[in-house]
C-alpha cells in the first residue's frame, strides 16, 4: 500500500509564487525526489507519493510550511491504495491510490484535508477527526505555522531547544504550541498510525 497526496495553494494567486514555491517544494523534498515521488503541475498544483505512515505527517507539515505566509493555505486530499503503474513521473503513474486521492480531492469542498482508503468506517472516522481539526489548523497565524514546522523538524527537541532553532522565548513558543493544538495534532497522527496498521 502507498499513499498518493494530491493538493493545491489555496489563494496562491494573491502572492508571488517565488514566495511560496521554494517552501512548497522543500516541504515535498522531505518526503521525496522529484519527479519520481512528487510533481508540481498547473502552476499551484502538485502530487506526492509517500507511505501510508507518514502521509498525514506529511500532509500538517506542508499546512504548516505554507501557513507562515499569511493568508496562504493548502488543501490536501490523501488517498490510500495500490500502484499498478509506474512511470518517471508520479502524473504518469496510477492505482487506486492515485483514483481515490483524485476522487478525495474534488470531493474537497470547503474542506482542507480528507483521506480517501475506500475502507468507509476508517474514512469516516479519520474525516471527521481532520474536520475538528482544522477548526484550529486553518486559523493557524503565520508566527504559529513556523514554530509548529520547527517543532515537527525536530521531534526530539524540547521547547528550551526551540528557542534557539525559531529565536522565540521558550514561553512564547508554549503558548503558539498550545494555541495551535500540537498535542492534540500528534495524538491524531498517532491515532491515524494505530488505525492504518488494523487497515
């Protein structure tokens, strides 16, 4: 199994793409090399392949990594499955992970982030944790996305250790991780792990 992350920039047409593209790319590099594993197309659209595992991992960080420009967001559909064909590029590849990311995603209506496995009670179950979820993550300001992207750089650093990497005071960097819901957006991940590997 794979997972296929399909997504665009949200009001990408109000800033300068020299802006946001070298921060979307480099939030697609962590996770793989183009054009193999990602691709940008349309101008601000891209596609990304990566384990099941660390798909919505994947899919906050580059949330975050585009929120530190204000009023930019993403809406990210992942999709579960199999890949059947592949190409050089992840455009030319396909399987039901790609059809239910491409399904989840023009699906995505006023939603930033869905998942699509074609399992309904996992689908249902994790869509309705993302839903709260963005309640906080879409509100997310440009000061908090940048320390939540710190903090999932480095998991293991403590908030002491933070101060130095986002040269913020250690109880501003508290108060941002509380406000943004950090706690509660590693337990959905951790929760969203747990229930793939029953999958």
């Amino acid at each position: 199994m794979i997972a296929v992350l399909t997504g665009d920039i949200i009001n990408s047409k109000d800033h300068k793409a020299a802006k946001w593209l070298p921060i979307l790319k480099q939030g697609l590099a962590r996770y793989g090399n183009a054009p193999l594993d990602w691709e940008l197309y349309r101008g601000d659209s891209f596609q990304l392949k990566t384990h099941p595992e660390t798909a919505l991992e994947a899919a906050i960080y580059l949330k975050a990594s585009l929120k530190q420009i204000r009023h930019l967001d993403v809406r990210i559909a992942i999709g579960l499955g199999e890949q059947d064909h592949h190409a050089d590029k992840i455009t030319e590849s396909n399987g039901t992970a790609f059809v239910n990311s491409g399904e989840c995603f023009e699906n995505l209506k006023k939603q930033t982030l869905a998942l699509q496995s074609g399992n309904a009670l996992f689908d249902d179950t994790l869509n309705l944790m993302f839903q709260l979820a963005n309640l906080t993550m879409d509100n997310w300001l440009p000061a908090t996305a940048k320390i939540v992207k710190a903090s999932m750089e480095h998991p293991e650093a403590n908030q002491k250790e933070l101060t130095t990497l986002v040269d913020k005071s250690q109880s501003t960097i508290s108060e941002a991780l509380l406000r943004a819901g950090f706690d509660e957006v590693q337990k959905m991940i951790h929760f969203y792990r747990t229930q793939l590997a029953r999958l």
